[in-house]
C-alpha cells in the first residue's frame, strides 16, 4: 500500500483545503479532489529564456491513472490520434515553459565523447528540444563545460532552459552557504553563462539547516544568478518542512527530480506523491527508461556487458521486466514507435509530471525520445501498462 500522509498534517502546513470535495476512483474509495491549479504572479527575471504560451496549453496535459487521486483522463482518447502540436508545460509556480521532455546530459563527456554530445545537443534543439538537464558533478563538470561550448558556438542561450545541481562536486560538497556560493560560480564559468533557469540541490544535506540553504538560495536569486529553485532526491517530510519555511519568506521549491519509471515505482507512489501535488511542484523523473532497460535493449543476460549502465540494468533482467518489455512492445507497435517512446509517454500522462530526464548516447537516439510528447496512450493502454509494472 501507498504511504499516505495525515490529511490533519497537510492541511495545518497549508497544503491542503481542509474542506475539499471528494470523488470516487476507479475501485470506488473516495479520494481528495485535485487542488486549485492557480498559479500566482511568478518572480520577476532579469531574463527570460521564452515567453509564455496562451495558459490553458500550460496546464498538465494528458490522461493519468494514478491510483492515489482521481482518475482524469480525456473522454474522447480513445478516439485520439497523435498530437500534432506539443504544448509547452509550465514548470511548477514559475515562468519558465519547456518542452516536456528533458535532455539528461549525464552522458557527456563520459559515454558520449565532445562531438557526440554536441550533435546530440544539436538534433534535441532540431526536434524542438529547449530543456537540458546537468549538474555539476557530472564527470567533473565536463558536462556543463560541453553544453556551455555549444550554447556559446550556437548562440542560443536565450532560447533554452538550463537546469543544473550542486551539492555532489568534490570541490564544493553539500548546501553549506560557501559551498553553494561556489559550486553555483563554477557552473555559471563552465556553462558559459550569467544565470541559472532552475538550480536543484542535488542531494539533502542533514548537516545543513535548510533554512541556511533556502537562504543562500535567496541571495543568489536576488542577484540574479538563478531564477528558481528545485530539490532533487528529497523526501515528503523534508519537502513539508521547506514550504514552511517558504511561508515565512524564503524561496519556494518549484520542481523535484526522483526515480520514477515503470520499473520503479513504489518510491514516489506514496507520500512524495502527494505532497508534490498539494505544493503544485513539477515532478521531473530521472532513470525514465530506467538505465536504458526500457529502450528493449536489455532481454536477457547475454545482452548485459561490464558497463555502469549495464550493471544497473541488470537487476531488472527477470520476469517482471520480461511481462513489463512485453506490453511496451505491443503498444509500442499499436502507435508505431519505439518501446522507449512508450515508457516515456506514460510518465507523461501522469498528473504532476512535466518532463522526464532522458539521455541519449547517439544523435538518432534522440528522436525516439522526443516522440514520446507526440503519443497519446489510451485509458485500456495505460491500464496496462500500470497492472505489468505494480
């Protein structure tokens, strides 16, 4: 079962309406309804990478079957083909709209060489592509040193929306104020830029006050080196205690990152869930194709070799993977794409989640990616594909 936080918890951190309306789900229990989606009036930027499309194409597009609230999916999908225009989706209370798919580069520099990485930058931005995902630990920083190469040699800065992560390097370890400080000068020098779109802390620091991090934050976002702030790898409890720390001024989280594919699920299925709904946080999932093991590459021990990737790969090699390959596959052939295009698809259907974190090692990987934005899965697919993967 889900872990469920206490509504009376929720509604005294002012997460929840304490008098919502309630719907029944597909077995029938009641469940809160959705909260308002209002967005208030977002912070002022010195610089903004895009403007913003009409709001009703910001809302949290397509169908879900998440099991912890009601079911809302689009009356007519069955009926639904391909969609021809992929709208922008808002991240969270901010004023950035990306496209709902983001580029992992935790690749470059590392399986994908210089070059590689800048045709894979070069075919995401072809396709439509504007979110790109790193952190300053990804191979040293060799990472935010290419995507600063190339946002230098195309002149396109102004046209994407950069994440990044601190925490990790070895140089500048933690949230503690100075590291911070650092770790966000050296990205802003190796990505070729003066501003950060959304910077996440990588990692939870016990050690740290949070609220002598969410403060550093609040400097750097004064001075305009980063327009909004995210949190990867947090949990409920400490996302709670963030937003009341919010209530009394501090910046705001408006994304989270954590694991969440078809293969691995259970960790944000549960209080993380609810709590990212009731704070109106774009949930941006990482391993979407956990490890790769969703693209089909993986089906039995022979495919497997000694590399990082393989190696995590590997603990979903059994017969679950197998029934869970199996329906992608027949899905997958039912719109004529990928199996990877369909696992993405279905983390796009779920509410709450704007764009997964996605990597390519090759420039043609690219595009199976980017399809997934296009594919509209019915409600009996995705029924599916939630019954294989529990």
């Amino acid at each position: 079962m889900p872990q469920l936080l206490p509504l009376r918890l929720l509604e005294s951190v002012g997460l929840r309406a304490p008098a919502a309306p309630v719907a029944p789900d597909a077995e029938g229990t009641s469940n809160p309804a959705p909260a308002s989606t209002s967005v208030p009036p977002a912070q002022s930027a010195a610089t903004s990478p895009r403007p913003l499309v009409a709001a009703a194409s910001l809302t949290f597009a397509g169908p879900s079957t998440d099991t912890g609230g009601p079911l809302d999916i689009d009356s007519g999908l069955e009926r639904t083909g391909p969609l021809s225009i992929i709208a922008p989706r808002r991240i969270g209370e901010s004023d950035l709209a990306v496209h709902p798919l983001s580029l992992g580069a935790s690749v470059f520099g590392w399986t994908a060489d210089g070059d590689t990485s800048l045709a894979i930058l070069d075919r995401f931005a072809s396709r439509g592509g504007d979110f790109i995902d790193t952190a300053d630990s990804y191979v040293g920083g060799r990472s935010e040193v290419l995507i600063g190469k190339w946002m230098h040699e195309r002149r396109n800065r102004d046209q994407l929306v950069v994440a990044t992560k601190v925490g990790r390097h070895h140089e500048n370890p933690g949230l503690g104020s100075v590291s911070i400080v650092r770790a966000v000068e050296a990205s802003l020098e190796r990505l070729q830029t003066d501003h950060i779109d959304l910077l996440y802390f990588h990692d939870d620091d016990p050690d740290v006050p949070l609220e002598d991090s969410l403060a550093t934050a609040e400097w750097l976002i004064e001075t305009g080196k980063v327009r909004y702030l995210g949190a990867s790898n947090f949990s409920a409890e400490r996302l709670i205690e963030a937003r009341i720390l919010a209530s009394a001024g501090l910046p705001k989280f408006v994304a989270i990152q954590t694991q969440y594919n078809l293969m691995h699920r259970a960790e944000f299925e549960s209080a993380l869930r609810i709590v990212a709904a009731a704070q109106g946080l774009a949930v941006m999932p990482y391993y979407a194709l956990a490890n790769g093991f969703l693209t089909g590459k993986y089906r039995s021990k022979s495919d497997l070799s000694a590399d990082a990737r393989s190696v995590r790969a590997s603990a979903y090699v059994n017969r679950k993977g197998m029934r869970v390959l199996a329906v992608l596959d027949r899905i997958a052939a039912e719109h004529g794409v990928a199996p990877a295009s369909v696992a993405i698809a279905w983390l796009l259907a779920k509410r709450t989640i704007v764009a997964p974190v996605a990597s390519a090692s090759r420039p043609e990987q690219v595009d199976g990616l980017m399809a997934a934005a296009g594919i509209r899965l019915t409600r009996a697919q995705m029924l599916d594909l939630d019954r294989v993967s529990e």
